[in-house]
C-alpha cells in the first residue's frame, strides 16, 4: 500500500470504538499503529513521542477535545497528518477542525477500506475530505447564500460570480474534484488529463486561492460557493 509502513497514533476515548479500530490498522498491510491515547491531551503528549505520520483524531475527547489538540499538535511543526474521525457532522465542527489544521475528515461510519483509504491519502498529502461532509458543507454554504441572492440567478451565473479569483474553466472542474477527495493522478485520469497537467493545475489553484494545501483549496471553494 505504501513504500513504507505509516505510523498511525489513535486518539479515541471510547473503548469499543478504539479497540474496533485499533484492529483495522493492525489487519491493514503498509500501516502500523504505535500508540493509543484516551484524551485530547494525552494526544498530544503522544503525537510528540511517538512522531506518527498520521494522527486518527476523534473531536469529542475528554481533558481537551479533538479540536483542541488538533492544534496543538500541529503548532508543534511534528510534520504529521491529522484525520478527524468523529461522528460529528455539522458544519462548524468541520471548519473547525480544518482551521486547526485537520487534514482530512472521516465520519465513523466508513467502511475498513474507506478509513484505511483516508489514511493513505492524508500521508501522502492529499486532502481527504468524507463525500457527506463534503456535501453538508456544500450545501449549507449554498443556502446560506441563496438567501441573499435574488431566486432568479442560475447556478452557472452564481459560481461565476463568485469566482473573484480568476480561475479557469479548467480550474473550477479540477477544484472540484479536489473537493471530492481526488488526487492528481486520480485527477488526471477523470478528466483525460496527463498527470503533470494535473499537478500544474492544481499548483495554479493553490495560488490563485492563496492557500497552501489542498485541504484549504477545499474549504476556500466550499466557503465561497465555487462547487
């Protein structure tokens, strides 16, 4: 699955919950999990001892909460990844938890496949951010903004009047699937694309969207209404 085995910390304060995980990774070839914390705080102090690649992150933890210690650990420069796996699903926890420095958001229901999939892709820098997040997110921003905007406007006219930042045709679709989860080569092969045009597209959204990652790149298009 990997060139080398992914450290994985789980940060889960529900026994059943946590052992249940700990066994998918445990069973999951090219993953390896180090350490298991029952709190936000003991999150943390394991995140600096143990140096995981990627931090399993539940929000509703005990001492400090999942937030919380999301950004702590990565105002620790750790150089780990931090996926939110919680059962929350409103929208403020999900632009907390990405403000904090989340680089991904799974919901508990996934799959064993889906989660470890998440996991893998968070290491490699992919932002992951679960298809019903991401549509609950989409959707409220919408209506929120449907609301100050007269009925008549179509949806074509709205995303273009909200893209301010000069992306192309081109760029809003890779955007897009950048919202949906997909990585460059997965990009490249959706839109009948090599994967180095991929990546220069993606490179350029970045900059257009003054962003560093993709992860931001995804809450800036959710946030302004550009998918």
């Amino acid at each position: 699955m990997a060139d080398k085995e992914i450290k994985v910390l789980l940060v889960e304060d529900h026994t059943m919950i946590r052992m249940g995980t700990a066994l998918v990774i445990e069973k999951t070839d090219g993953i390896t999990l180090v350490a298991q914390a029952e709190d936000g705080q003991q999150g943390v102090d394991m995140a600096k001892e143990y140096l995981p690649d990627v931090v399993l992150m539940d929000i509703g933890l005990p001492v400090i909460d999942g937030i919380e210690a999301t950004r702590q650990i990565k105002e620790l420069n750790l150089n780990c990844k931090i996926l939110i796996f919680t059962s929350r699903d409103n929208d403020d926890d999900v632009f907390a938890a990405l403000a904090a420095g989340a680089d991904g958001y799974i919901m508990k229901g996934a799959t064993p496949e889906q989660l470890t999939s998440a996991i893998v892709a968070v290491n490699e820098g992919t932002a992951w951010l679960d298809p019903a997040i991401a549509r609950l997110v989409l959707s409220n921003v919408q209506r929120q903004n449907q609301t100050t905007s007269e009925a008549s406007v179509t949806e074509v006219n709205y995303k273009t009047a909200k893209n301010t930042f000069g992306l192309t045709d081109r760029e809003m679709e890779v955007l897009a699937l950048i919202v949906d989860g997909l990585s460059n080569p997965e990009i490249a092969e959706k839109l009948f694309i090599t994967r180095a045009t991929a990546k220069a597209h993606v490179h350029s959204i970045l900059q257009k969207l003054y962003v560093d990652d993709r992860t931001q790149a995804a809450v800036t298009a959710m946030r302004e209404g550009l998918v």
